[in-house]
C-alpha cells in the first residue's frame, strides 16, 4: 500500500523551486568615502582651501598672469621653477588654479615625500602623488586632469640664497616624453616670491646623510625666529605667470621617443623659464610689495 508521502513523483519533489532574484549590484562605484584611487580626498582639499586662503590672498597675495592658457577641460602637465627649503610654490600653484579655474591638480612628489608617516598621508589627500612616469601618464590621458611638476627635483628648494631664480638642468627632460606620450602640452609656469618666503643661507650635508634626507637647511626663517622659522614663512609677494602652452608634433602613445629630441625640448622650455624669470625679477620693485 502506498503511503500518502509517495503520492507525488520523485522528480517532482526533486524539482528545485525557483526564488526571487535579487536586484542586480549597483554600478556606481562602492568606495564609502571620497578618496580616489590616488588617495586625494575633495573633503580634505575642501578643508586645506578654507586654511590655506588667507595665507594665499593676505600673505602671499598670489597675483597671476595669462592663467587663461591654462585649458578649461582635458589633460595638462603644467611645469613650473621650485624653490624654498620647505617649497611654498606647489600650494600656491595648486591652490589658485583650484580657486580660480575650479580643476583639481595632482602634484607630482619625490618619494621620501610619500614614504614619510603622516606626512606622506597628508600630502596624497590634499592632491599629492608620487613621481612615477606612469601615475602621470594615467591622470592626464586617462582621467584628463592636470599635473604638476618641478623637473628641478630637490636641486631647486634646496639652492642657498645666493644662487636664487637660477634654474638648475630639468634631469633628462622625462616629463617632456611624458607629455609626448599621453599627447598633452606643456604649460609652463614662471614664480617669483617662493624663494624669498623661506631662503636658505647655507646646508648641513654631514646631518642629511645621517638621517637619510635629500638635504638639511639652515634658513633665514630659522634665525629670525628661532624653531618657529621651520614653518614660519617671510611673506614674499607671489607672482606668477603662465607661458604658452608647448605642444609636440609626435603621435601619442609611443613606448620611446628621440632622446635628443625630448632633452633639447626640454632645454628650450629651461630657457624660456630662466628669460621669463629674470624679467619678471626686472619688473619687480620690491620682494614684499611686488
């Protein structure tokens, strides 16, 4: 005799019973905070813009030439003198095109500044990234954004006083192949005032080896006001003016391009910045005034 559990088939009580699917993922990216994948934070830079203003209108008084070469929308590599033993130029120049155009720049930054705890933290929420030819070329060809660089390296902050507004050689001219590369120009970027806000009088090269650091200064900040002076700077009037964009007749994306080429390209962006410079310090009737 059959019993009543048996009634129904085997394969249908084996059958699986279908279940409501759920919705499908959503596509927007899942990150729970702003930081992007360099680590830039637009809550942070919205907080550094507040702190930094009043020391970019009243102290510095950041005043620009020609920022409307600057391209509203699309990848750049905006290339500029550096200087200061603690540079003041790279958050004027990011601050005010910020302000003043509304476009976020990444600022390209030596290593030791980006393996530094806490500091390396604070460098890359505010915009900082390491100097990699590659994270460059990915912000500007593949996010269109702006980058900034000093091809002086750590040759330009750390020049003593009396060698102020001489530019030193720009290493092999990599940022020009990187331009070339992702098929973007070149815009140069002529400060004055950055190395009168911190100049340095003269170096410890014995301490820098010892602690492993690119250079250790001694600057007038310092003398004047004692440990103060290491975060103090002077207010030096800021000015700065933007060149014409340099554009190169190569097609992008070229794993190698003239060597000679790239080095005498960026020998002539140099000199355009070195001319620029001394006229611009031709014009200028005071350090503090401008």
């Amino acid at each position: 005799m059959t019993s009543p559990k048996e009634t129904v088939p085997r394969q249908q009580r084996a059958a699986l019973v279908p279940l409501p699917r759920p919705a499908e993922a959503p596509t927007t990216n899942p990150r729970l905070s702003d930081v992007d994948e360099w680590g830039r934070s637009e809550h942070v830079r919205e907080i550094a813009r507040r702190l930094y203003g009043p020391l970019y209108r009243s102290w510095f008084r950041a005043e620009w030439e020609g920022l409307e070469k600057i391209p509203a929308a699309g990848g750049a590599l905006l290339v500029a003198n550096h200087a200061g033993a603690i540079p003041s130029d790279a958050p004027v120049i990011m601050h005010g095109i910020e302000e003043e155009l509304g476009r976020p720049v990444y600022g390209l930054a030596d290593y030791f500044f980006r393996a530094a705890p806490w500091v390396g933290t604070m460098w890359s929420r505010v915009g900082g990234v390491a100097a990699h030819p590659d994270n460059a070329l990915r912000i500007m060809r593949d996010q269109g954004d702006l980058v900034l660089v000093f091809p002086e390296g750590t040759k330009g902050p750390s020049k003593t006083y009396t060698d102020r507004y001489r530019l030193r050689r720009f290493g092999r001219g990599g940022f020009v192949e990187i331009a070339m590369r992702a098929g973007v120009p070149v815009i140069p970027i002529a400060v004055v005032g950055a190395e009168e806000s911190m100049p340095i009088m003269f170096r410890l090269p014995t301490v820098a080896r010892v602690l492993g650091v690119p250079y250790v200064p001694v600057t007038a900040n310092m003398l004047a006001f004692g440990p103060l002076g290491v975060l103090l700077y002077f207010p030096a009037k800021f000015k700065l003016r933007v060149l014409d964009p340099v554009t190169f007749d190569v097609p992008p994306g070229q794993e190698r391009y003239s060597k000679s080429r790239v080095m005498d390209e960026a020998e002539k962006i140099r000199s355009c910045l070195q001319e620029t410079l001394y006229a611009m310090l031709q014009e200028r009737r005071s350090i503090w005034f401008g």
